[in-house]
C-alpha cells in the first residue's frame, strides 16, 4: 500500500536538493519568486488585519487572524514563490556541502530584497485602495497601532521572537513537503502558523508588510489622530526603526530559527555522517 506521506528523512533529502537547484536558478527568477512570495504573506497579512481590526480581546483576535493568516504561505507553496524564511533551511544544503557557503548568502539576500519588494508594494496598494477607511478609519489607526508594537519591541524580544517563529514556519514547509496531496498540504501548513500567529511571534517578511503600511498610513491626518487619540506614539514608526529595531534583530532571530534550529537540527539527525 502506497504511503500517503513522505517520511522525514525524505522530507530532509528533497529540501536539500531543492536548495542545489535554487542555489544553481538564475538570480533574476529567485528574485522575482522572492517578490511574489513577500506579495503573498503581506495579502495574507492585510487579510487579517482587516478581519481583526476592531476586536479587543487579544485571545479572538489573534485566533481569527491566525485563521487568515496562513493564505499566503499556501499560496507560496502551491504556485510558487520564494520566502526567505522557509529558504534559511537551505543551510542543510550548505552543511551537507551540496551548495557554497557563499551561494547560500547570496540566494537568501536575493530573495529577502524580492521580499521586501513585494510586501512593500502590497502595503502601497492597499494603502492607496480606500481600505484603511473601513470602519471609519479605525483599520487606519490598527494598521499604525500594529506598526508601533513591532517597532516598540526590545532587540532580544524581537530577536526570540523571530527564532521562536521560524521554527513554526519551517515546520510547516516541511510538513507540507510530506503530504502527498494538497488537502494534507493545507492542513499541514495551516495549524504551525495558526501557532505562530496566536502566539504573536515575529516574521521579519510579515513586518515588511505591517510596518510599511504602518509608516503610510500614518501619512494620513485622520489615522494619524485616531492613533494620537489612542495614546499611541506614532513617531516611533520610522525608516531607522524600521530597518534596525525590528527587521535587522527579528532577521537574525529567523536565520537561527529555520538555519539552526531546524535546519542544523534535521542536518544532525539526518545528514551528518557518522565518524
């Protein structure tokens, strides 16, 4: 009888060839997949902002969201896409000694740049798309109020939480990996990021999308008083910010997350030949 998954060490092999072939692709197409991936998890990320928006029980809120949230990992998955923190596994490839150190870092630094392209581009259109105005101009306020959270957080707490969420993340590419078909890949991507989500863990592609449109948003005097109303802060939603309170520590915390704490971990078990 037919397996309906693939086992891990199986899981581990593909992921690793897969890495030599991305390593191998040319730039200009991980790049442009790297844009569509970052468009994908930011239509996911404005989902569920906008469905959440106006409740104020932390616990609801975040569960709906995680709910939504997951569209745009599926939607990598299943028409492709490159997202650098499910590509961080690639350092089993790089372990293993299929791929250059040096390609590993350029593959990933191509594809976190079409991120970053894409996510940013996607807060631009919404920005521009009347959304914010729902509610009277409360997803306004939620989108600067999301935007000062991230941008509010220590370097360790962002850098924890950004390892704590690529486990999850990673977990859920290699689980879809082992489902065989897409009603076993959408279960098996859906309940890791469901966990992330609730449990309010950082994605550093995520935050292009939440703390770009952040920053336009504040833009806009009416969400920018609605925010003020709140007793939010704006000012700390800024490009430095931005860039080095939250993207450059919740990086770091990706990298280690799918790179070592799944990628070394999987690369120990599975991989590293026995002395």
């Amino acid at each position: 009888m037919q397996s309906l998954l693939n086992v891990p060490a199986e899981v581990v092999s593909a992921n690793i060839n897969a890495a030599v072939a991305k390593a191998a692709a040319k730039k200009r197409r991980i790049f442009v997949l790297g844009i569509m991936a970052g468009a994908f998890i930011a239509m996911g990320a404005q989902s569920s902002s906008l469905a959440v928006h106006n409740i104020t029980d932390v616990g609801i809120a975040r569960t709906l969201a995680g709910c939504i949230f997951p569209v745009g990992l599926m939607m990598i998955v299943f028409v492709g896409g490159e997202l650098f923190t499910g590509d961080c596994m690639m350092s089993m490839a790089c372990m293993k000694g299929r791929i250059g150190f040096g390609s590993l870092l350029r593959t990933l630094l191509i594809v976190y740049l079409g991120n970053f392209a894409g996510a940013v581009l996607i807060a631009f259109l919404v920005a521009h798309s009347g959304q914010y105005d729902y509610s009277a101009g409360a997803l306004g306020a939620y989108t600067i109020k999301t935007a000062v959270g991230k941008t509010g957080l220590s370097f360790m707490r962002a850098l924890f939480s950004g390892i704590l969420c690529n486990i999850l993340v990673c977990a859920a590419v290699l689980m879809a990996a082992a489902a065989k078909d897409i009603g076993g890949k959408v279960l098996a991507i859906f309940f890791p990021i469901l966990a992330f989500v609730v449990s309010g863990f950082e994605h550093c592609v995520a935050n292009m999308y939440y703390i770009g449109a952040g920053l336009m948003a504040r833009t806009v005097p009416e969400y920018l008083d609605a925010a003020l109303a709140a007793g939010l802060n704006p000012d700390v939603i800024n490009l430095g910010n931005f860039l080095f309170a939250n993207l450059l520590p919740v990086t770091i915390g990706n990298i280690l997350g799918g790179g070592v704490c799944v990628g070394g971990v999987y690369w120990l078990a599975y991989l590293r030949k026995a002395d």
